[in-house]
C-alpha cells in the first residue's frame, strides 16, 4: 500500500521557494501543496495557476486555523522564521525552515525546545548535506582516509549586485545580520558537518562594508578553533568583483587534502601525492538536486515520523558560533567559549 500524501503549506513565494521548494514538491509522488502563503497576491495567483495548488492565502494565521495540514514549510524573511515555526509546531505541523534557522541562537533554541514539546519534526533546509559529492568526501574524512584534520577553509563569495529587490535583506533588526549570518551559516554548517568539527574553544571576527539603512555588513572572515587544535577559516562576501560566484570547502589532513566545487581528494600513498577523486557524471548538477533530495527527505520524516538529517539543535549550535563571530567584530577581540 502507498504512503499517505503529506499536506504541505508553503509560506513565503520569494526566489528560494520558487526556484527550489515549489519544483520540488510538484515532482514528489507523496507531497501535496495545498496552501500557498505570500502577502503579494499577485505572486501567489501566479505561482497558484503555475503548480495548481488549490488555495492561497495573504495571513499565515488564517491559513494555519483554516487549513488541515500535516506541514508548513517557511521560506520567509529571518524575522519571521522563530515565531511562524513556533505557532505551527504549537498548532499540530510539522516544520521546514529556510536557512539562517533565526537571527540569534536564543531564538532557534526556543524554536527546538517548541518541538520537543510538541514531538513535531523541525528540519532547517541544508540543502548541501543532500549532495553526493559532499557524501563522498564526508565518507572520506570519516574513515580517517585524510588522517587527523588539522585545517579547514571555507567560503561563499557572491559577485555585487543590487539588494534593494528585499529591503528586509539590509534591515539589521527584520535579517539579524548580513553576509556573516546570510552566507555562513551554511557555509559553516557544512564545513562542520563535513568535517567532523566539535566543541569550538574561540573565535575571532572582522566584518566590512555596510548595505541599506540598517547597516548589515556586506563581508566577512573569521578564524574558529575547535577542540583538538583545528582550525576553521570562513570567508564571506556579498561584494564580489568577478564575473562569477565564488565558492569553496577545502579539507587538510596530516594524510592528503580535498576540496569541494568541484571535487578533488588527494592522499599521500607511498611518498607520493595520488589523485582518489571517485568518478562523478560531470551533467548533474547537484547543487539544484540537493533541493529535491531535501525535500524528499522531509516528506520521508514527516511519513515514518523520524529525525531529520538537518535537526534544529546543529542549527542551534551554529547559530552560538555565529552570535561569537558578531560579539568578536563588536569587542574588537577574540571571544571564548565556556565549555
């Protein structure tokens, strides 16, 4: 017998909804969007005749009370992911949150805790722990294939480009930061869970540039020691002035060294350096699959009723490093942990 449909209502309809969530759950066999949630009516009856979902809605509370759904999944500005999640999981659904989780970890904690409450599933859209290559070299480190990792380095450089589109995007009280909060909590996210990095001892920040009158900074890096002597460097920029988009996950070990976009693993075998990369279909892009795979994953949670892949609580964690990166960039020091 097939699995029951789960009933999705899909809150936000800006570029990461339409882009990714709505293609996805049009092509999922046991997904149903039966709510769509946007204060721009005009988006909402286009997107609704697009993908055929029956109903929209401008007031997310109204939808919540009318419509019997098993979901919700928010892809709306920052501000509103911690108290939206909040009142579903209290109302009965299951939650999918867009990253940043929330502008400070105290608000993603009272998002967790909400769930522990309720026993509803909150999975926060990492989309990247959903990629095959990032599988493949995550294999790698865990097998110890690289040796001790003593150094990892990681960044999202995006070219410059007119932010007005969202005004909330530079608006420090509606985003919770900029680059730093925008690109690396992904970026971080995966480094770490790549990586196998636990227990941050310190962390220094710098951050530069200012966007929109709410002065969200436009740059940034940071140096993060964990326990162990590793070492993580995040750089971040919504500046970049190249043609292109810039990223990169580079992994050193005291065995060999990999990078990420696109993959390349190398180790040390008999004195001398060898290529390991395994062979992938060079056609796919997996950056636009991670997307379906994530989704797919959550109606498969949400069916058999288990942990996500991308809980709530290692969003949570990330989030305290970020807060330590903002608290360094205004002390003007490094800031330590308390274990």
């Amino acid at each position: 017998m097939s699995e029951k449909k789960v009933r999705i209502a899909l809150i936000g309809a800006g570029n990461v909804a339409q882009v990714a969530h709505l293609p996805a759950y049009h092509k999922h066999a046991c997904a149903e969007l039966v709510a769509l949630v946007d204060e721009d009516p005009l988006k909402c009856a286009t997107l609704q005749k697009q993908y055929g979902v029956p109903r929209i809605y401008d007031d997310f509370t109204v939808m919540l009370r009318k419509e019997e759904i098993d979901a919700v999944d928010i892809c709306t500005p920052n501000y509103l992911h911690a108290p939206m999640a909040i009142a579903a999981m209290r109302a009965g659904r299951h939650v999918l949150c867009e990253k940043p989780i929330a502008r400070s970890a105290a608000e993603a904690e009272k998002m967790v805790q909400t769930a522990k409450e309720t026993g509803k599933i909150l999975m926060v859209a990492m989309n990247n722990r959903f990629r095959p290559d990032v599988d493949i070299l995550r294999t790698f480190v865990r097998r110890g294939e690289l040796g001790t990792i003593q150094l990892v380095r990681a960044g999202w450089q995006r070219i410059a480009r007119d932010w007005r589109e969202r005004d909330w995007f530079t608006d420090q009280k509606k985003a919770g930061g900029g680059a730093l909060l925008d690109l690396g909590m992904p970026v971080m996210d995966l480094a770490i869970w790549v990586a196998g990095l636990k227990k941050p001892t310190r962390v220094t920040c710098s951050t530069f540039g200012r966007k929109g009158k709410g002065g969200v900074e436009d740059s940034a890096c940071a140096i993060v020691n964990f326990a162990g002597g590793i070492s993580l460097i995040v750089e971040v920029t919504w500046n970049l002035l190249e043609p292109k988009d810039h990223s990169y996950l580079e992994i050193h070990g005291t065995k060999g060294g990999a990078n990420l976009h696109p993959l390349k693993i190398h180790k040390a075998m008999h004195g001398h350096l060898v290529n390991v990369t395994p062979t992938l279909d060079k056609q796919r892009n997996y950056y636009r699959e991670s997307y379906q795979a994530e989704i797919g994953h959550f109606i498969d949670c949400v069916q058999k009723k288990k942990k996500p892949l991308t809980p709530g609580d290692e969003a949570v964690a990330v989030m305290k490093i970020l807060d330590a990166m903002y608290e360094s960039e205004t002390a003007g020091k490094e800031v330590t942990f308390v274990p």
